[in-house]
C-alpha cells in the first residue's frame, strides 16, 4: 500500500531492527556472551482506545516511515492501512497487534 500508491520506501525509512534468534544469539557470541536460552514466541496485544488504537500507535511507533508527508496525507494514509489490516487484526471492537519477541538469556 505505502510503496505502491505513496511512493512511500518501506525499506530506507524503516528505523527497526529485527535479528533473528540465530544473529541475535552470533552478535552476543561475538561478544563473549554464553547464550544458554533463546526462544522466538507469539505476544497478541490488544490497544487500547477501540477503533483509534492503531492511530495512537502509528504515531508513537511508524512516524519515521511517513517524513514527507504532511499531517493529512498522513492520516489518509493511516485510514488505508486500517482498512487494510481490519479483516485479521480488528477483533471484538479493538486492535490486536501481532507482536513477535525473543527471549533470551546469555551469560558473561
């Protein structure tokens, strides 16, 4: 939606990192941690503030993906993302996000 119709680059704005638990386990080897525990795992979280929950999120943690836009295309922006995502994640009157973690515990 974003790269298609805005012209928006998802992979130049995207201020995030995400290892995986192979690379996250190799960068703490690498400095001399003992990695005795890793774990991907699944963590649904609902947002608070119903059918706004997604906005309040977007500004907190995706403004870096929107620079050039001004705040209304913006928010046109977030109505087609919502509209997008509502089929799978609008459940029961709120948001649940799709969160993933990992969990480890190294030593040194």
């Amino acid at each position: 939606v974003l790269k298609e119709q805005h012209n928006i680059s998802v992979d130049q704005n995207n201020p995030w990192y995400f290892p995986s638990i192979a690379e996250y386990t190799h960068l703490l080897e690498k400095h001399h941690f003992r990695v005795v525990f890793a774990q991907h795992f699944d963590r649904p979280t609902t947002l608070a503030d119903g059918i706004d929950g997604l906005d309040y999120w977007l500004d907190s943690f995706a403004d870096d993906f929107f620079p050039e836009l001004t705040e209304t295309e913006k928010r046109a922006v977030y109505e087609e993302i919502k509209e997008h995502l509502a089929p799978t994640l609008y459940i029961d009157d709120h948001w649940q996000i799709d969160y993933k973690r990992l969990r480890i515990i190294a030593t040194k």
